[in-house]
C-alpha cells in the first residue's frame, strides 16, 4: 500500500519568544517518525513522509496515496489544531489512521471532554473554567474545594502541568491561574485534586474497542503527593516505575475498563486513544482527560511503554493501529493496487 505519514517534528518548528518553555512538548522526533516509517515499510508498505504545515499540503497532492498514518499535532494555539490534518483528509477523501476532526477538536478542550463525559455518568472531578483575569478576580473562591489543581484547558502531552500546579488556598489559585492565562494566552482548567493512584488506559478498537492495558505510575520517591507533571515524563527513568497490569483490585480495574470504554464510545473516538484517571483511595477512577491522538515515540511513550510490558512491540503497535483503521476503511491491499 501507498501509506503518507503526516507529523509536525518539534526540530522544525520555533517557539514564541518569552513563551513557556514546554511550548514545543508535543510534537514529535525524528526517532518517532523513524521508528514508525520502518514498522510500515518491513510490512511491505511504501511510506511518503508528508510532514505537516504547509509542506504537508504540497506533499499530499503530490502522490496517490490509499491511506495516510497520522500523528500531526497541528499547528497554532488553537483548540481545534489536532483536527487540522483529518479536515484537510477528509476534503480530499484519503482515509486516514485515528480519530475525525470533531473527536479531536472536542478532546483537546478539556472541559467540554469533562462535560460530555459527566453527562455520560462518568465520573470526573469537580471544576471551574476561567477565561480571563476579569472573570478569575470575580469567582467567589471559598467553596471551591482544596486542594485544586490547576492547567491549561486546551494543551496536550502535559503542557503547563507542573508538580507545582496544585493550590492549597483561594489565593494560590488566583495566583497561578493568572500566571497560566498569561503565559498559555487560554482559559484555565481548575480541578479538585483527587489523591491517589495516577492511571492512563491505552484503548484499540471501533464497533468492539477493547482495552490495552490499564498502566499505573508509580514515583520511585515517596512523597505527600505525586503527579505526572512534565517535569516527571522528561525525566521518567529516574522518577517513576511503569506497572503493567496496574496491581490494583479488581473492581477497581474493572471500574476503570468500564468508565474508559463509556468514555471512548461517547467521545467517538477511533482506531486507539489513551485516557487518564486519578483512582481514589476508595477504588473510585476520576476521569481527567483522553489522548486520541497518543505519543508513539518507540522509547518515551505512554502507549508504546505500555505495550512494550505486555509483550507488544513497537513495529506491532504500528500495524495494530494501521490494521484497525483499514478494517474501519475496509480497505485491503489487494483492492489499493492501481
């Protein structure tokens, strides 16, 4: 098959000066787009990097393609960038691996994530949207419960989530959700913080989506509290262990498949996605957010982690996510033969 893959490499992109300095986190390495390219080409594929931007929009005219394996992340501060390439796709009708344009535009905005999964019976922490420093000085703080986490409502791969992003007071929340609307030019997402066990769900699948694995992080240091910050997934080797399956009971893990599952199925989400919970300590998964459009970097990737504990290697998971989106085409390689 005639397999494009469209990407956005952090190398070719320069971040806004004076911006913050994870502006560049999620978008990708050349050891992904590598990694990747082989998976398809030892499987007797025929890969054209497209790149993204522009270029992708030179390249993708340039070549009859049957299907293009997508990982672009988009371009600009926009809520909606993630759907960038699936809308240019769909206009020129090439299937594509993932989800359509409005799952993604959806999952990037947390909290409309947060209210579509809450109305599905979903269970999601308490929170507050703020738009602007007007609307934050107005917000009476005092019921809201502590301690809060704060972050950037539309970002992906932990941008603006520090290890200090939790607030003990009204005043640290004013604080730093002023901080964050400047420094991420959007609104801010403010949580309850729910203590517990950090969890991301890796999900393959259409009409019967099925869970990959349920992964628990685990610091290697103890401390009052732990979250997965950015600064925790630059540094990962050293600060935290991976457990696959997650040594959790199972009516917890069978709580967390349920409310992953409800949670692919009402966001329309395809072909694979990864989904993140805090579990209480009662048992009880929280929502926080999904990945429809996962890292599949072959070394520092949830997902690819994930299946490399269960035995699934990187070249396998290419092919698992490609073979799903051709069955949902219902695309084979004997009818793409010109």
């Amino acid at each position: 098959m005639q397999i494009g893959l469209s990407y956005d490499l952090k190398q070719a992109l320069n971040p806004v000066s004076g911006g913050p300095d994870d502006a560049l986190e999620e978008y990708d390495s050349p050891e992904t787009v590598e990694a990747i390219t082989n998976a398809l080409t030892q499987a007797g594929h025929t890969v054209y990097r497209l790149g993204g931007g522009k270029e992708f929009l030179r390249r993708v005219q340039e070549q009859k393609l049957d299907l293009v394996f997508n990982i672009a992340e988009g371009l600009g501060n926009y809520r909606s960038r993630e759907a960038q390439i699936p809308g240019i796709l769909e206009m020129l009708d090439i299937p594509y691996t993932g989800s359509d344009p409005q799952t993604l535009a959806i999952c990037l905005d947390k909290p409309l994530t947060k209210k579509l999964v809450a109305d599905a019976g979903i269970k999601t922490a308490r929170w507050q949207l703020v738009t602007s420093c007007e609307e934050l000085s107005a917000i009476d703080w005092s019921g809201f419960p502590l301690p809060a986490f704060l972050k950037p409502a539309c970002e992906g791969s932990s941008k603006g989530v520090r290890f200090a992003s939790r607030a003990g007071s009204a005043k640290e929340i004013v604080s730093m959700a002023a901080e964050l609307l400047t420094a991420y030019e959007q609104p801010v997402l403010i949580e309850e913080f729910i203590s517990g066990e950090e969890i991301t769900v890796g999900v393959t699948g259409n009409i019967q989506p099925k869970v990959l694995g349920i992964m628990r992080v685990v610091p290697k240091t103890k401390t009052d509290y732990f979250v997965y910050s950015v600064e925790v997934k630059r540094n990962w080797r050293q600060m935290v262990e991976y457990e696959v399956p997650a040594a959790l009971p199972a009516e917890t893990l069978s709580r967390i498949e349920k409310a992953t599952l409800d949670a692919y199925k009402v966001l329309g989400c395809r072909d694979l996605c990864r989904m993140d919970f805090r579990v209480s300590p009662d048992g009880i998964p929280y929502f926080l957010e999904v990945n429809p459009l996962p890292g599949l970097n072959p070394v520092s990737g949830d997902l690819p982690i994930m299946a490399s504990k269960l035995g699934i290697s990187h070249a396998e998971l290419v092919l698992k996510i490609l073979d799903t989106a051709l069955t949902r085409h219902s695309l084979t390689a004997a009818n793409c033969l010109p």
